[in-house]
C-alpha cells in the first residue's frame, strides 16, 4: 500500500508560478510510475502529467504542455509538479497518483494510477 500526500497548493495571480510535491510512503515508492490529476469544480477528474519510475520518460495533457514540468527525486520519494504561467483556467484540486507498478499507461484514462492522495487546491486569479 503507497501513501500519498501533496502540498503546495495556494492562491497565485494569473502568469504566476507553483510548486507541487507528493510525497509517497508505503511499499517500494520509488518503482512507482507516479503522476498529477486535477478537478475543477463541477467537472470531472482529468490527467495533467504522468512520470515513469526512473524520470526518463514523461507525458502531460496538450493544456500544460509548455508550461508544466513533473519531475521525481527517488532519494526523497517525492514527485513534483512546477507550474508556470498558471492561468485561471488551471484552478483546481490537484491530486498525486500512483501506479502498481515502474510504468504508465497511456491505454486507460487513469494512466495505471491506483493510489490517490487527498489532493491539494489550486487557486489561480485573473
């Protein structure tokens, strides 16, 4: 079982920069395939960016590409995601993920998640 729980969640102007972290317990978290999901209010749980076990192959939605960055530090058991140039529409709760196992999968919509952390709130004013 992985335990998962994100910070750096907060209020940020539009143009601004944030910083993610998950920090994963539990199991073997650094052979986790990890990633980042978001939920606005009334939508529907949608993927932001996916990493593999290693960090060597990495995956976002077409909306953050450019802007967002996830990274993993293996050391730490802690998977990030740097967003810049936040814009009102990227306001949500923002949710860590992990996989059973090294690898995403690009096949389903949740990427191989199976762990979920509580998630933390995004706020990006215009």
């Amino acid at each position: 079982q992985v335990q998962l729980v994100e910070s750096g969640g907060g209020l940020v102007q539009a143009g601004g920069s944030l910083r993610l972290s998950c920090v994963a317990s539990g199991g073997t978290s650094s052979s986790h395939a990890m990633g980042w999901f978001r939920q606005a209010p009334g939508t529907e749980r949608e993927f932001v960016a996916v990493i593999d076990w290693s960090g060597g192959t990495s995956y976002y939605t077409d909306s953050v590409k450019g802007r967002f960055t996830i990274s993993r530090d293996n050391a730490k058991n802690t998977v990030y995601l740097q967003m810049n140039s936040l814009k009102p529409e990227d306001t949500a709760v923002y949710y860590c993920a992990a996989a059973r196992g090294p690898y995403f999968s690009v096949k389903y919509g949740d990427y191989g998640m199976t762990y979920w952390g509580k998630g933390t709130l995004v706020t990006v004013s215009s």
